[in-house]
C-alpha cells in the first residue's frame, strides 16, 4: 500500500499547462521550479497519471549555456531505461521556457530514511545493503550504456548521494538526477580544474578535479553505504575544505566502530568501496552489487521489495495517511499570465542526438509556429466558485497536515524527491568551483530549494566527530621573501609570504631557511580564532673572494628539466598562473609543470594577486593549499 491515492486523485488543479494539470508547487529554486501534476488521457475513462514537472524559471530561459545544459539533461535522462532509475516521460516547450516530465515517486530520500532512523536503532543492515545493491545497478547500466554508434557513452554520475536516492513506500529504490552527469553526448564540457558534485560524496579524484571513470562513483556509493549502515555522516566537516581535506587524507573508520554487530566481512566491502585509489575498489558498480548480493545469501537474508515496504510503513505511517504536501496558493510567475512569445531557439545539436530510443514521447515542438496553449487565466464567471473551492481546500489541508508538517516536508524533508530535483538543477558553472564552492557548498548551491517560514528550526545534523580544537592562523613573512617555513615539526607549503591555516592553539618554534642565508629561530603563539604574524629577517652568508680562476670552456645548453605536477587549492577560490599560462581555477589537480622551484601567481575571486613558490620534484605530484582570506 503507498499513500493515500484518494488524496491525490481528489487534489484539484491549479491551472492548466500543456496538457498537464499543475496540482500544486513542490518546490523553487533559482533555476527552476517543480509540480505535482496529472496527465489525462484523450481517451475518456483511461485513467491518469501523476508526474513530476521541473520548468526552468522564465528569468534563465533566455541564458543559452543554462538551456543547454538542461538539453544535456534531458537528452540524458531520455536514454536512460532502468527499473532503478527514475524516468523521464517528456521533454518539451511551454510558455516560453523548457520542461522536463519524469516519474513521480511517492515516498522519501534515503538521507531522510538515515535520519529517521536514527530514533529507531538505525536502518537494518540487510535492507540497507538491499537498497544500495539496486542502486549499484542502476549504476553499472548507466556506466556500460552505448549510443546509436554502438560507441560506449561514458556516463558517470558525479552526484551519487543520499538526497538522490529515493525509496518508495512501495518499497521500490531510484537514482534521481543525472543533471551534472558526464557523458560523451552532452554540449557542455566540464574545464580542467572545476568540480562538480557535493563534496562530501566526492571521490579523492573528483575533489582533485582529475579525469573520472565510474569509480567514483562507487566510492559515493560507499560513502551513502557506511551513513546508512551507521546513521552518521562520514566526511561533513564544518567548511569544504575541511570536507575535502577529509575525504583526502582521513582514514576510513570501521562501521563496526558505530555498530559492532556488524558483521565483519560486510565492514570490509565497505571500506573496499571506499578506497582512496580507484584502482582499490571494486572493478565496476555491477562488482559491488554482486558481492552485496552474495553477502546477503551468506547471512541467510531475503530482502524483497515487500520488506522495504512494510519497514518504511513502520516508519513513516503518518506521512502515508497525510499524502503529498504541495502549495496550491496562486503565486509566483507560473500563475501570472504569460505572453506568448517567440519561442527560444535551442542550442544547435546534432538531429540525431536528441531523437529519444523509442517508446520515449518529446513535448510541444521546438521553434517557429510552435503551438503554446497555457490557460493560466480563469474565466470571470467561474471566479466566485473556486475562489470558495480554493479556501474550502485550503482549510481542509491545513487542518489535516499543520504548518509544521508542511515546512518538515518542503524544508528538505519531503516531499524528497521534488526538493532534490530542483536543489540540483544545472547550473551554469563559473570558473569558479563549486565551493566557492561546498560548493557546497559541493557546498553554494545555485538551487536550494525555498520553503515557507517554519514553525520549528530543523536540527541541524550531527557531525561525525567531536567538535574540534580551538585553531587559529599563522602568516609568515621574511625579508628577504622566498624563504621555506618550518613550524614545529610540520613544513609549510610554498616559501614567503605565505600563511597556514587550521593551527592548533598554542605555542611554536618557527625556523625560516634560504639558500645564500642563515637560518632564522622564532617562536609564534597561535590564539583561538586569530591570525598570529611573524617576520623572519635572514643575514647573508660572507663568502671569502676566491682567486682568480682560468677561463672554463662553455657549457652545453642544459636540457630541459622533467616535469613534475602540482595540486593546488585556496581559499578563497582563485586562478593560479605560471608566467603567463593560466593553470586553472581551485582546486587543480596534477597540473604539469617544470621541475624544480616553481613561482605561482594566484588572482584570487575579488582580483588581489599573491605570489608563492612551491618545490615540484621530477615525476611527483605535490600538494599545496594557501589559505588567502586572512592576508589583506
């Protein structure tokens, strides 16, 4: 049994658009907005269907890079055909802007799952490892998935997260939104050095900004595994470069650490998945659903579709009674009346690549003489009647559900699929990563999804770990510059002026080196929360003149030096330069540069210029991070 159908078969319509019926607004976000809607068939008594209709917003639908990447999207999504993945029913144009119809599905995200547990001894490990063996197969079809040509496409993810994973209350699994997915289809290109993704589901690689391969997105998958095994967030952190420093550098921590009784050959599959080299992980997502599925045999485990069901009626069976949350006030662009307009020209793509695999329907035709028929307006006559329907509705809804429901289900909470789908629409990407990013936030997002005002403040999820040691800021200085920095017994990356950020509290002996200089010896107090300064002044080294020497015979030109790499992050997110060749935009990864001692010129996002020196040896990769906010 799933919600409560009648509810939703009784919602009344909005307006019309297309020959969908707007049932009520899900969510918004900058980019686009998402419905509830029902299809009707022409054929009387047929039936209908309700689907899920993302628009881009009217104010994006002019910006040719952000149509493009919604073609991006679509096309995608159209060649997608998988039980475990969520379809998509239409591509078209209405009213002047682009739409995508897709499958509905009634019931919750698995990040929403993971928290809900928690109260409940968290997710049982047989079901969770269920729900991430379908998705892992969903995976490993859209990784293997070949075009027309027979060519393979490429296909990798990039978002594999909780929020899009969905579970419904039928006890079906999907993977939500390949909206910045790679493929080799697709018009727009990721740049060296940008990242996509949430960072703390990204693969050390993605958050390297280095080439990608359906490993990482096992690795996600692994992250999403061990949150809902254990019901914690493995590598959120405060700030995305404490995310992304985590994901490069932490161990993992064994599942059995949060849940002993977890058996110990399932603790290993997931520390697999989430090797910090791909070439450790499982081979491909088709790999890992096998061996969760032989897990699942050895422990004697049958986990059908009907377990998952009547697990998620234990605990959701008020959100079943209450169905679908949609706001049904008229506001808000979609509900004004739209001039027709000429319609946008899409971006110039190949005939053949947006032809859909058949069975796939496209939308209202795209171009000149296109017909548009959106009845957003009502007739005079009929104003006084559903005025009244609309407040009768209204106070039935209320009544049935509160305000506190309504902000737990579109603040994040539900319904889950609408607020995903819209907090991750494409967006045009900048030179700027995503965390200028963390990006996420990454960690930043462009579209998070906007709700009404709550009646109680959402808890905010609990971190892994223990809150952190007081930590402040240290910024060296030497006269002259170009000096390495030794404090205590870490080395500082690049030479002066430079800075280090993410100190412990406390004292700590300084020693600043130069070649032709004596060593300098300091000492520096870092405070909570503050930026220590300290400025190093070197003495030359005398030499005593040397006698005159006989003229040398010239030198052979000197080959030129081998190179070596260099990954580089700041904060905030800057352009790095060597000369004049532009490296990329933070974070970079394995950038080829000569080796030896290399002069960076970083601009970073308000245009203040910093130079740095970094040490590059011959075929190694070295790592560097320079923390710009505190320098001014």
């Amino acid at each position: 049994m799933s919600a409560d159908r009648s509810m939703v078969r009784s919602l009344p319509a909005i307006c019309q658009f297309g020959r969908y019926e707007l049932l009520g607004r899900l969510a918004v976000g900058g980019m686009a907005e998402i419905y509830l809607a029902r299809e009707t068939s022409a054929v009387q008594g047929a039936g209908a269907r309700h689907v899920v209709i993302k628009r881009v917003l009217q104010h994006v639908a002019d910006d040719e890079t952000f149509v493009t990447m919604f073609f991006d999207e679509a096309r995608l999504a159209m060649r997608l055909h998988h039980p475990n993945i969520v379809h998509l029913y239409e591509f078209g144009e209405e009213a002047g802007s682009y739409f995508i119809a897709m499958e509905w599905i009634d019931g919750v995200a698995l990040g929403k799952l993971i928290r809900k547990a928690r109260d409940h001894d968290g997710i049982p490990a047989p079901i969770a490892v269920k729900v991430i063996a379908r998705i892992a197969e969903a995976l490993h079809y859209a990784h293997h998935l070949r075009g027309d040509d027979g060519q393979p496409l490429g296909i990798v993810h990039r978002d594999v997260s909780p929020q899009n994973i969905m579970v419904s209350y039928e006890g079906t699994v999907k993977l939500l939104d390949f909206g910045i997915a790679k493929a080799s289809i697709q018009h727009t290109k990721t740049q060296d050095g940008q990242v996509k993704g949430k960072f703390a589901y990204m693969s050390p690689e993605q958050c390297l900004g280095e080439p990608l391969d359906g490993r990482g997105d096992i690795f996600a998958l692994g992250v999403c595994l061990f949150e809902a095994l254990t019901g914690r967030p493995l590598y959120h952190r405060k700030t995305q470069y404490e995310t992304m420093r985590a994901v490069l550098e932490e161990p993992v921590p064994s599942v059995r650490k949060h849940r002993p009784e977890i058996p110990e050959a399932l603790d290993r599959l997931v520390q697999r998945a989430l090797a910090k080299k791909p070439d450790d992980r499982f081979a491909d997502a088709g790999q890992m659903q096998v061996e969760l599925e032989r897990w699942l045999a050895i422990e004697q485990e049958v986990v059908p579709q009907t377990r998952i069901e009547a697990y998620l009626h234990d605990l959701f069976g008020e959100d079943l009674q209450q169905g679908p949350m949609v706001d049904s006030t008229p506001f808000g662009e979609s509900f004004q009346i739209v001039e027709q307009k000429e319609p946008i020209a899409p971006p110039p793509v190949a005939e053949e690549s947006l032809s859909p695999p058949a069975g796939v329907a496209l939308g209202a035709p795209v171009g000149p003489g296109a017909p548009i028929e959106v009845d957003l307006a009502e007739p005079e006559e009929d104003l006084p009647a559903r005025r009244a329907l609309w407040i009768v509705g209204g106070i039935l809804l209320l009544l049935a559900v509160g305000f506190g429901v309504a902000w737990a289900l579109l603040g994040g909470e539900g319904p889950a699929q609408a607020a995903e789908v819209a907090a991750t629409t494409p967006t045009p990407v900048e030179p700027a990563p995503a965390s200028a990013m963390q990006a996420a936030a990454i960690q930043g997002s462009a579209m998070q999804a906007e709700a009404p005002t709550p009646a109680e403040p959402v808890a905010p999820e609990p971190t892994m770990e223990e809150a952190p040691a007081a930590r402040g800021s240290v910024l060296f200085r030497s006269e002259p510059s170009g000096a390495t920095v030794q404090l205590g017994e870490r080395r500082v990356p690049g030479t002066t002026p430079t800075a280090l950020g993410d100190v412990e509290v406390g004292e700590y002996a300084v020693v600043m080196e130069r070649d032709g200089y004596r060593s300098w010896a300091g000492t520096v107090r870092v405070e909570a929360d503050e930026r220590a300064e300290i400025e190093g002044r070197l003495r030359p080294i005398r030499r005593a003149s040397a006698a005159p020497r006989m003229r040398e015979a010239p030198a052979m030109e000197e080959a030129p030096s081998a190179p070596g790499s260099v990954s580089i992050n700041t904060r905030p997110w800057s352009k790095v330069y060597v000369g004049s060749r532009l490296l990329g935009t933070t974070p970079i990864g394995r950038a080829e540069v000569p080796a030896g001692n290399v002069r960076l010129r970083i601009v970073d996002r308000d245009g203040n210029e910093h130079a740095r020196s970094v040490s590059v040896m011959t075929g190694e990769d070295t790592r560097v991070f320079y923390d710009l906010s505190d320098i001014r």
